[in-house]
C-alpha cells in the first residue's frame, strides 16, 4: 500500500507540477474578528468561483456555502449561518444585493495583504483585537507550546530591530562584529523579521544576512560566548511585554 501511494504521489506531481506528499501540510484556521471582517470574507470567499472564471455567479458554483446563505436549499446541520447572516442583519436580501455589489466594484489588494499577513500569526483583526487574544488566551501556552502549537511563537510581541540591537550591544558591546552577526541571527530566528528586513536595517543584501544567519548557527555550536550570548538575549526577548533589560558587557 505503501508504494502504491508513493507511485500515485509521484504520477500526481508530474502531472500538475506539484511536490510533496498527497496530503502533507496542515489545515490552515483563522481567528477572525468577526465585527469587522465577516461581511467582507464572506463576499470574499463566496466570490472566488467567480474570479477563478468557474461560473458565472456565486450561487452557481455547488461546492461553497453560497446557494446556503442566498436561501436556495437545505443547510447540513454542521453548517452554522447565525455569525455571517447576523452581521447582514438575517437579511438574505442585503447579503444578496452586497454580494453582487461587491462583485462588480471591489478591490481585494488590501485585504488579501491582511490576509496574508493573518496566515502568518493566525489572527485577522486590529492591533488591539490580536493583543488582547495573545494576552487573555495564549499567554500560557506562547510560553510553553509543544509542536502542534510552534506557531504561536508568531503572535508575541516582535521586539523591535533597534531593540534587538540595543540588547545584543549591551552583551556583546555596541558596534561590535560579534554584536552585528548576533543580531542578524536573532532577528530572524526569534522575531520572524525577513531576510531583506534586516538587510534594510544594516544596509546590506538579503544574500549577505542570510551567508551571516548560516554561519552563526554553525558557530553557535562550539563558540561558548557566542552562545550564552544568543541564548540570554534571545530569553530575555521572548518574555511577553517585557521592557528593554540592559545587560552587562563583556
């Protein structure tokens, strides 16, 4: 069985240019708030059919929700309507009529960046609204997630570059070579910040931050300083809220 799978894996990725396994990854949920984002991801999403060129209008496309919210047939019992029809007021007429609005006249570039910004920490909503989820409810769980949860490690607080800077300086002594590449590394593995980010933060390529990333991480290995370093700013950067701690330099 095994290697009937393996062989249909393979004769799939052929032939639609795919790669991976049959069913690798996981099922990507999304925390939204609702109060702002329903209305709009729900003509969002019932609209795709009708910008892939599929059908022609949204109730014609069989496999989304649509034909459910528009009234057209017998909701499964699985499926609840109450959250998106109560932010059109359970007025299938003014979900209908926005839908086709939305249609004819929207620009979805800003909400598909927010979108995939949200893919990334899990949450579509404000600054606030993501504040208060990570402070009330995952707190705990950021401090000690297991492997199902790594990516909560998104929703902490990003420390700022500077700030990054600032503690790794206090360490390692501000300007300094040591200084410079601990950054770099600790930006990227424990505040997310992307290649070209911190480029632009030091005035230097992408290629340049990613060469220092690799290098430290196998430095980090027998390099005692280099290590305590990373691992006591690195501690000090994940706690939840905390202000900028001066440390002492070596």
């Amino acid at each position: 069985m095994h290697f009937v799978n393996s062989a249909y894996s393979i004769y799939l990725n052929t032939k639609y240019g795919r790669s991976g396994h049959l069913f690798q990854g996981r099922f990507k949920a999304i925390l939204v708030q609702a109060e702002i984002y329903a209305r709009t991801l729900a003509k969002y999403i019932h609209g795709n059919p009708v910008r892939k060129g599929m059908v022609d209008r949204p109730e014609q496309y069989p496999w989304s929700s649509c034909q459910d919210y528009y009234g057209m047939r017998k909701s499964p019992s699985w499926l609840n309507l109450s959250v998106i029809m109560s932010s059109f007021g359970n007025s299938r007429e003014l979900l209908r009529g926005e839908h086709e609005k939305y249609l004819r006249t929207a620009d979805d570039s800003t909400l598909e960046k927010n979108l995939r910004k949200a893919s990334r920490v899990g949450i579509l909503g404000d600054d606030d609204f993501i504040d208060r989820i990570r402070r009330t409810y995952l707190k705990d769980r950021m401090e000690n997630p297991d492997e199902e949860l790594c990516e909560l490690r998104r929703l902490r607080v990003r420390p700022e570059l500077a700030r990054i800077e600032a503690e790794v300086g206090g360490e390692a002594g501000e300007g300094s070579r040591l200084a410079k590449k601990c950054t770099i590394f600790l930006a990227h593995k424990h505040a997310n910040y992307k290649l070209k980010e911190i480029g632009e933060f030091f005035g230097i390529s992408p290629t340049a931050v990613s060469v220092s990333f690799r290098r430290t991480a196998k430095e980090i290995i027998s390099n005692e300083t280099l290590r305590r370093i990373v691992e006591m700013v690195g501690a000090r950067l994940s706690e939840v809220g905390e202000e900028p701690k001066k440390g002492l330099k070596v």
